[in-house]
C-alpha cells in the first residue's frame, strides 16, 4: 500500500492533476493484474500496457500545453498519432 501512495505522489508532481493521477494509478493496477494472467495463460510478459498509458497521458498532456482542447488532445491519442 505504500508503493501505491509514494507512486501516487510522484504522479501528481510530474501531472499537476488528481484525476489523471488516480487515471493513471488504477490502470497500472489493472495491468499488473492483467500481466499476471496473461503471464499465466501464455507464458510471455505484457508490460507493454502500463508503459502505453503513461505515454499515453503524457501525449495528451503534451497536446494540451501546445493548445489544442481536452476533446481534441484525446482525439490525438484514440486515433494513434
């Protein structure tokens, strides 16, 4: 439970935000959960998903600060770019 509190304060001084944080923190959980299953079922590591939404935050982030809108800068980040 401390790991999840010392993570969570670093998020929110490198995101400045409570929700993407909070966003952030319950997506890596769900992929721990998912790499474990999935290391169960085929045998292979899948760390790929938790190393995709922290990129994923922080272009969205990057998109808003170049001043596109919160719609527009998630528009960037569901088609891929």
């Amino acid at each position: 439970m401390l790991h999840y509190i010392n993570a969570h304060m670093i998020f929110v001084s490198l995101y400045n935000s409570f929700i993407q944080t909070l966003i952030l923190i319950l997506s890596l959980t769900l992929a721990i959960f998912g790499t474990f299953l999935g290391l169960l079922i085929t045998g292979k590591s899948l760390d790929l998903v938790a190393k995709k939404s922290i990129l994923q935050i922080d272009f969205a982030n990057q998109k808003k600060n170049w001043g596109f809108s919160r719609q527009e800068a998630l528009r960037f980040v569901e088609c891929g770019f």
